[in-house]
C-alpha cells in the first residue's frame, strides 16, 4: 500500500545474501497532502522526526510577465540541511541535498507561480546529526538562507525576512502509519497503481511471514530512492541508494588521508541491505508489518527480503596489533608486557566451524576467499624457523575457515 505524505583484527564474511523472498505482491501505498495543523515533537511518539518543514506565502500581481508567457521566475536557496524538498501551492518542486566533503548547498530551480498568493513550503529532512569533533556545538544544519525569488518584475525578492511558518514531522508520523497497534482511518491504494509515476514522500506498507532458520535476514532496498524502513513499528534505520561517484581505479594513502582515497564500488549502491537485527528481535512467525517512507520516489515492487548464508569466514591480525590496552601501557611509561595479539572468530548462529582451509603466519597475500602464501610463510610462529628468515618486516598470521550447519557436522576438533 503506499500514502503519500507530502507535509511537512578484521572479522569478515565472504558470501553475499543466498536467498531472496519477494515481498512486494501486497504492497499498498497511500497518498496525502501537508497538514495544516501543528505537529510538536510530543505526537510523534517513539522516534523524533528528521523532517521539518518552513512555510511562507508570495503574492504574485496579475502584470507579471510569467503569466503571459514570459520566463518563470526562479527560487534560490541556501542550505546546509541534508536534504531539502521545495514544494509550490502543495505541487512538489524539485529537491536538493550536499555532499560528504561539503554539506553546503544551493538549490536553483524555476518555480510555477500563478496571480494571488502562492504558498512556498521548504522540507528539510536530516541524515543523523554531528556529536563529537572540535566546537561541534557550533555547527549549523538547515536552511540558513538567503530565500529569494529571482525573475519578477521588481528583480529580486529576498524571501528571507518575511514570517515562515514551521512545522516538525510529518502528518504520517503523527497518525503512527508505523505501528502494528495503530489502524488509522486513512486511504491506501494498490501500489502498482503508482510504479508508473513514483510518488515522492509517500508511505508504502505491506505484510511478511518470517522465514525459517536462524540466519541473519537483510531487506534489499534496490529500486527505491532515499527514506526510512520500520518492521512492526522499529526504525531499522534510514536507507540512501545513492550511486557511489569517483575514481576506483587508483589507490594511494600517500599524504594526509581523506575519505576519496582507495574507493571501492564506484557506480555501484553505496548502501543496498538494511538488516539492524530484525531476525532475533522483532521478527513474528508471521503478519509482520513493513512500513517504507520513500522521500525521492521508488519502487517498492523491487523490495525484498534476503537471508545470508555464511559458508566462511576469515581473521587476520599482525604481531603489532594495537589495541587500547596496549596504547595505555606505551603511553604511561608502564614496564609492563604489552599484549599478545589474537585472533577470534566464529560462524553465524546455527553454524559451526567445519575445516580450516587456510592458515599462515608471515606475510600472506590476497583477501577472504582466495588468500596465497607469501614470500615467507609458517603454519605457526618464528619458534619454527629457529632464525627471523625475514627481519624487520611486519608478520601477519591469517586464518580462514568454513562455516557449516551444525546439525551436519560429525565429530570435529580444531
């Protein structure tokens, strides 16, 4: 169903998701407009909204030149918030957001006005909030302005000084469409009705019966945009399948690190599985309900939910791995042994470690899944060589193991 809310030491797995059940035949969307009511913190309960919205209205004459064929004018926006939707008399504008390296922003785009007052309402919605870093108190998130119109027959309107109405959350929020308890009297129809044209900010709902087994489950989020996911009322957390961008062909640490240095999956989702612990937490034999609030606009058809099966697992750590405990000992003089680094890891629940299939000491090659001996190489330790065959480089021991069902598993000892 969909309703449209238009208001305002490395442990690693090796195997992606191995089955897939689509849950998107029952999907129902629903689709309504601003509230006109305030909306305070205090009703929506359990989660504090991320979205606000900021209305004001312009008075438009009837000499303007854009009403008689002449170019629309254009609305211009400072913004450091996340995201910002630019709605004009209820119709969806256009939209805008930042990046990681700068979260600053200017939204330009030409707006459809008509003669006598038209009502402008900016959505500001936040992706998580700073709370550690040098005067992070003093960091600002939203939309600071300037506000101007641009194109009317005066030049330039700064919007900005004229009064703004503000409203926290959303009407969806504050009607609860999240909560299994709740059966709000509002109207939901067939999503399938709407994969044609995507509606922006709308909510999608539908039932799932938990598969069986205790592996650990994942919602595939490809085909939708950017929004929130909520099973039986628990926020799993924002999704954002926003295309990775830059250069994944070269990698150099060389210089002062940044986050663009050594990227991987360009072109690819930056984020696809959603999981946050549904299976052992939240999770009913059967009639669980999923609730998607999708900002951009998607297709909830392409949902599905993924089980992972985890045949193996890897572990590698260095013979100087640091470690709290051993950065307080340097670090106050202490003439005690540092400690000796180790290695743990285990297979999924209901899983079991079945063989190891490869285990090195020295300078190993490759990555989890096809590691190679290196140049110097010893099941265990340097007590084995009885001389460092390779002094002053830096030994990693690497292990890597099969994960199988313990209920097929015989008699077995590492």
């Amino acid at each position: 169903m969909f309703y449209s809310d238009i208001s305002c030491a490395s442990h690693s797995s090796k195997n992606p998701p191995t089955s897939r059940r689509d849950i998107s035949a029952s999907y129902n969307s629903m689709y309504k407009v601003f509230g006109t009511s305030k909306i305070t913190y205090q009703t929506i309960p359990k989660f504090a909204s991320a979205l606000s919205a900021t209305t004001t209205t312009v008075d438009i004459g009837e000499t303007e030149s854009f009403l008689h064929g002449g170019e629309l004018p254009t609305l211009i926006i400072q913004s450091t918030c996340h995201t910002v939707h630019i709605f004009v008399n209820g119709q969806l504008s256009g939209y805008a957001f930042g990046t990681r390296e700068n979260r600053r922003f200017t939204y330009r785009g030409n707006i459809n006005l008509h003669y006598g007052t038209n009502r402008i309402t900016l959505l500001s919605v936040a992706v998580g909030l700073p709370n550690v870093d040098g005067h992070f108190e003093s960091w600002n998130t939203g939309i600071l302005g300037p506000v101007a119109l641009h194109g009317l027959s005066q030049g330039k309107r700064d919007l900005s000084w004229q009064k703004w109405t503000y409203q926290v959350g959303l009407r969806g929020e504050a009607m609860n469409l999240a909560y299994p308890t709740n059966t709000p009297s509002v109207e939901w129809m067939d999503a399938s009705l709407t994969v044609q044209k995507p509606q922006p900010l709308t909510w999608h709902k539908t039932y799932f019966d938990a598969p069986e087994g205790d592996e650990p489950l994942a919602l595939d989020m490809e085909g939708m945009g950017k929004g929130q996911i909520l099973v039986n009322g628990e926020s799993i957390g924002r999704y954002w399948t926003t295309f990775a961008t830059g250069d994944c062909g070269n990698c150099s640490y060389t210089g002062t690190y940044k986050p663009n240095k050594c990227l991987s999956g360009c072109g690819q989702p930056t984020q696809r599985y959603y999981y946050r612990d549904m299976k052992l937490s939240w999770l009913k034999p059967s009639q669980n309900l999923l609730v998607i609030f999708e900002e951009i606009g998607g297709n909830p058809s392409a949902v599905s939910l993924v089980k992972r099966s985890v045949s193996g697992v890897c572990a590698e750590v260095s013979e100087y791995h640091l470690n709290i405990k051993n950065w307080q000992l340097e670090s106050y003089g202490k003439g005690q042994t540092f400690h000796r680094p180790k290695v743990h890891w285990k297979c999924s629940p209901g899983q079991a470690i079945s063989a190891i299939t490869f285990a090195s000491f020295m300078t190993p090659l490759g990555k989890c899944g096809s590691y190679q001996q290196g140049e110097c190489a010893v099941m265990i330790s340097n007590t084995n060589f009885g001389k460092d065959p390779c002094p002053n480089v830096l030994k990693r021991l690497t292990v890597e193991a099969v994960c199988s069902p313990e209920t097929s598993l015989t008699s077995w000892k590492p």
